[in-house]
C-alpha cells in the first residue's frame, strides 16, 4: 500500500501547477461525492420513511378515534333502547296498535302477524298493519303515536301509495315490531 502511495504522490509532484489544481478538483468533488451518497442519502431515506411512518401511524389514529367514537355513540343508543325496552310497558302488541289507532282517528283496516327472527336476548313481536283510504295528517299522526308509545314500538317497513279514485287520500302498509327480554 505505501508503495502506491509513494507512485501517486511522485506523479502528482511532476504535475505542472495548472494539472495539480485541476487533479486536485477532481478529488475533493469525487470525494464529497462518495462522503453524499454513502452517508446524506441513506441518512435522509430513513428520515423520509420515518416520515411517512409518521403520517400513516397519525392516520390510524384518526381512523380509531373515529370508529372509538361511533362505537361509543352506538353502545349508548343502544343502552337507552335496551332502557326502553325493560321500562315499557308489556302489553299485547296488536291492542297497542288498535288503541293508538283510536287516538290518531285511523281505521286500521288488516293486522297480520308476521314471523321474527329468533334473538338470544329479546322476543320481537312483528305485525304488518294496512290502513286505506286515509289522509297524509292522518297517518303521519298515528305513526307519531307509534313512535313515541311507551312501549318500545319499531316501524320496520313503510309502504305508502295513493288511491286512484281519490288521489288525497292514501293506502299504507307498515310493520311494526315490538320486544321483550328473555
């Protein structure tokens, strides 16, 4: 090794002045080259990977205070439901329907039960209600009084068209669901 030192630097001495400075130029450019790409460039890659590390772990972070919220929201909607159902009253479920029919004016024209899934937790009792030939104020009153019964009372589908002998007045067909804890 001191061998090649010693041709390199006798040849570099029998340089004119004008080859040693360009020589010269050309090895602290090589070497600043070498020092850049062998040290900044891998250093700044990991910074960027780092980086973007950062920006996912910030983003399923967002996307889990987000879901942790709506799970919250749905556990507690679902205790006030699961409230609803132990506090209301128990009643049968097509003599609710009957009385709140009374106090809407609404002649209910067909109730028919209808089969339920089967539940671990609670019995649901469903009955598909047909009323005919009632107005819109009519059937938006006996849906509100559906709504808010204190028995917990769900209006699982809604069907509504109008008569066409008289286009004021409406067919509805609804069924509402009821449930009981086991």
């Amino acid at each position: 090794m001191r061998e090649i030192w010693r041709r390199v630097t006798a040849a570099f001495g029998n340089l004119s002045q004008r080859e040693r400075l360009l020589v010269s130029s050309a090895c602290v450019f090589t070497g600043m080259a070498v020092i850049y790409f062998a040290l900044v460039v891998p250093v700044l890659a990991v910074g960027g990977r780092a980086a973007d590390r950062l920006d996912a772990a910030e983003t399923a972070y967002e996307v889990m205070t987000r879901l942790r919220a709506d799970y919250d929201d749905v556990q507690q909607r679902l205790r006030g439901v699961e409230g609803r159902i132990l506090r209301g009253s128990r009643g049968n479920l097509r003599t609710t329907l009957e009385t709140l029919a009374q106090k809407s004016l609404v002649v209910v024209e067909s109730m028919e039960p209808q089969t339920a899934p089967n539940n671990d937790r609670y019995r649901e009792t469903k009955v598909e209600v047909g009323l005919k030939g009632v107005t819109l104020p009519q059937t938006v009153a006996y849906l509100h009084q559906i709504e808010s019964a204190d028995q917990l009372l769900a209006v699982k589908s809604l069907r509504i068209r109008t008569r066409a002998d008289k286009p004021e007045l409406l067919d509805v067909t609804f069924t509402v669901s009821s449930f009981e804890r086991i």
